[in-house]
C-alpha cells in the first residue's frame, strides 16, 4: 500500500502532503528488498561525500554559496532522492531524527511548502537506551522488565510455546524433504524461524512486510513442485485474503499456512488479537482447516498439512499450551476425523483448539461427553450426527470470532439431524478486543472452564 499511496499523491500535485521515511535501518528483523539495498548503499556514499566536500570548501568561504547549489545537484545522484522525486515528491534530507535542533524546524519549514513533500529523517532504533541499541530485536516489542538488569535471554525451563513447537517441526520436515521450503513476511523470530533461516539459509525466504507477495510467492513455488510453509500471524494474514483465494485455493495448490497467534494474543490488544480466521478461512473451497488441542497435536497436524496434496491451514494461539511433549515420530491424522475424550450425557461439549483444556475441566462438573474436535474443515459430520442422537444440548467452544465461526457450520450440519438438540455457541464476542492478559481475556469471553460452566448453566435454566 506504501508504493501505491506514493503513486496516487505523487501525481497530486495539488494538495499538501507530508511523509516521513523514518530510515533506521530496522524492521522488526533486519530489513530486506531493493529499496532497503539502495538506501544501505547510498547513504554512507552520500555522507561521506558530504562531510569532505565540507572540509575541503570550509577554506574557501566564497565559494560556499556555489558548493550548497553543486551540493543539490551531486545529492540527486548519490541519495535515493531521485527516486521520490520521480514520484512527484518534493524530496528533503537525508537528516538526523536525533536533532531536534535540525529536525523541529525542517518540520516547521515543511508545514508552509505547498504539494507532496518527502522528508527522509535518519534514526537507530533503540536510540538512548543501550541494551536496546546492541539488540533492537529483542527489545522490538516488551513486557515488563527490569531496565537496569535488561532482558532474560536464558532459556526457559517451562512449557514449549507453540511457536517453537512449529520451529522445530519445520526443521525437522527439512530434514528430510528437500522441496520444503520456509517463507516469512517480516517475522522470522516472532513465528519461530531463526534455526531454519540458519540450517537451511537457501530455502528461508524473508519477502518483507508484503503479506499479499508471501502468499503468491508460496503459489508459485508450489505451481513448480516445491511444499512452500508460509510462516504468518492470524491477523496479518487478512492482508492476503485475495491471493490465498485466488492464488492459492483456486489452484488447490499444496502450500501450508502456519497461522500463528490465533486467539487471543494478549498485550499487543485489538490490531493483533487474531480473531477472525476460522470465519474468514472455513468459507474457502479446497482448504482443509486444522487447530490443535495441545504441542503434540500442533506437531502432527503440520505433518498432516505437509502430507496433504492441497492447500491446509494449522491455527495455534500465542505461548505454551497443555504441556505436552510432542513426540519425535510424526503421524499425519486422517482428515476429517474427531476424537472423543470424555464420555458423558445430555450435554456434548465440541471444542475447537486450544480451549480443550477449559472444556475438559467444565465438562467434569456437567458430566459431559467432551470431543476434541481437531479440524474445523472438513468437519467431521458423521460424529456430529450422532452426537445428536443421544444428547440434549450440543455445545460449540473456539477462540474465534462467535459470529461466522465454526459453531455456526456445526449448526448448520445439524440441520439435518433426524431429532431437534438445542445448540449454545461460545466464542469471542462481536466486538474489537482490548489488550491484556491472555487468561484474563479469555475469562472476560466466558472461554475458561468457569464461564462455559455458567453459560451451559444459563441456557439450561432458560429452558427449562
């Protein structure tokens, strides 16, 4: 969108429009792509040039006002000025964000120049704080920390995060499949692909914040026989729901899609809650939809994604989950297909993911049956049906969206149920989630044991 908005104003040269290139040199990772190149490329050029064109002319006083006007012409030709100006940009620097000596009132000056202005401002990321300044990966993004002592870095002793789950999966599948091939929109330590990029350094691709690109990137090398893993949190996926239909579903191409921080994700709130995907994935034709209950699961479902002749997704939440150990062997499921992991009566609890856990523990106090559901697409039909046969209410549980998740497609497939069963579905509510804790955000969506518990309570009273 970035190109396009340059495109769309550049021409517009009529109206007053300021942008501001902050150039640090950053991404989250290190930055990739050409124009990174060009800018890495030219601007110590153009520093130096600079500061010797400076000494040398500081002798010779008159000639200063001769060497600002050489300066802008030579300043063409060695910044990437030339490159924002051929949008129709009026481009200014390249400056140091730090001074604000230089930088408050080149802004000021900015405010009373007419048509689209370019204003390169030069900073480093983690500027003023050093631990940051040697690290700005690790200090991207924090949660509390002691300032004075920095950053644990050790290695935790607890449970694996599903993220490394995935990071070890993936070097594993490597391993032993040349034509696996790991791709990343800008997130090569938040989705658990540092050891890969280290391992397999040919086949990890990095495209940059370029969601759309990644996932017809992955269509392409498909199309040439290559098992593409496309590496992607929940929420920037949306970015690319054009070319996974058109691209890759259409095509019914074999391309993975590691979908990671479904759910809710904590303090990074509303922008990264990754609420919407079972709603705005299940309605693909081709796409087999997968969402683990546990590590080891998460493990096996990659493997069956990998072993699947079509396009698959596996959806996992942020951080650890039950505390599996995922084992070493690696078993593809048979797609489609359920499993039962508490017996009861009158009430079936159908959960889907992570939300196992809670569902397990509410459906103790309901003696209920309880089923790990594992694929949210193709469901599994049969069991449902019969399911219906022998209980009273069917109850659907996800951290997803309740509005187009997979709670309704269950009703929907009850529809044709030979008895009526009442159905209650749980899930995120209708509404932009705020940040916070994660167990706390899903005890506010009645997702905890506690609030299933109250809502089947709740339904149950209301029908009586």
């Amino acid at each position: 969108m970035a190109f396009e908005a340059l495109n769309n104003a550049g021409d517009m040269q009529d109206i007053n429009l300021l942008v501001v290139l902050n150039d640090n040199e950053m991404s989250i990772s290190p930055p990739v792509g050409a124009l990174t190149q060009i800018l890495a490329r030219l601007m110590p050029t153009y520093n130096a040039a600079r500061s010797a064109g400076k000494r040398v002319l500081g002798v010779a006083p008159p000639m200063l006002d001769f060497a600002r006007r050489v300066e802008e012409h030579v300043k063409g030709m060695v910044t990437p000025g030339t490159l924002f100006e051929e949008f129709g940009f009026n481009y200014i620097g390249p400056i140091d964000g730090h001074d604000l000596s230089a930088l408050l009132p080149t802004l000021q000056n900015l405010r009373h120049q007419s048509g689209p202005q370019f204003l390169h401002v030069v900073t480093q990321k983690g500027q003023g704080y050093k631990l940051a300044e040697a690290d700005p990966i690790l200090y991207h993004g924090v949660s509390k920390f002691d300032h004075t002592q920095g950053i644990a870095t050790g290695k935790s002793a607890g449970k694996l995060t599903y993220t490394q789950v995935f990071g070890d999966w993936l070097c594993d599948i490597a391993a032993i499949d040349e034509r696996v091939v790991g791709i990343t929109p800008a997130m090569r330590e938040g989705s658990g692909l540092v050891r890969f990029a280290e391992r397999f350094p040919s086949r990890y691709h990095d495209v940059g914040i370029a969601e759309q690109h990644a996932v017809t990137f992955a269509a392409g090398l498909a199309a040439e026989g290559l098992k593409p893993v496309v590496a992607i949190y929940s929420t920037f996926l949306q970015r690319a729901y054009d070319q996974l239909i058109h691209d890759v579903a259409l095509q019914n191409l074999p391309v993975v899609f590691a979908i990671d921080r479904a759910g809710v994700v904590g303090a990074d709130g509303a922008t990264h809650h990754g609420a919407f995907d079972l709603s705005y994935l299940q309605c693909i034709p081709n796409l087999v939809i997968m969402a683990p209950a546990d590590e080891n699961e998460c493990r096996q479902m990659l493997y069956t994604a990998h072993c699947h002749d079509g396009p698959s997704a596996v959806r996992y939440p942020r951080g650890s989950g039950m505390g599996v150990t995922p084992q070493a062997k690696m078993t593809a499921y048979p797609i489609g297909k359920a499993e039962v992991r508490r017996s009861g009566s009158k009430i079936a609890l159908l959960a889907f993911g992570s939300v196992l856990g809670a569902a397990l523990e509410a459906g103790e106090s309901l003696d209920a049956t309880v089923v790990n559901m594992r694929f949210v697409k193709p469901l599994d039909e049969a069991l449902i049906l019969a399911l219906a046969q022998n209980h009273d209410l069917i109850v659907t549980i996800e951290e997803n969206a309740v509005v187009g998740g997979a709670g309704g497609e269950i009703a929907r497939v009850l529809e044709r149920a030979p008895r009526a069963v009442r159905t209650l579905r749980l899930g995120l509510p209708d509404q932009f989630i705020d940040h916070g804790e994660q167990r706390q955000l899903l005890a506010d969506a009645g997702l905890d044991a506690k609030g299933i518990l109250a809502a089947v309570e709740a339904h149950r009273g209301c029908n009586t």
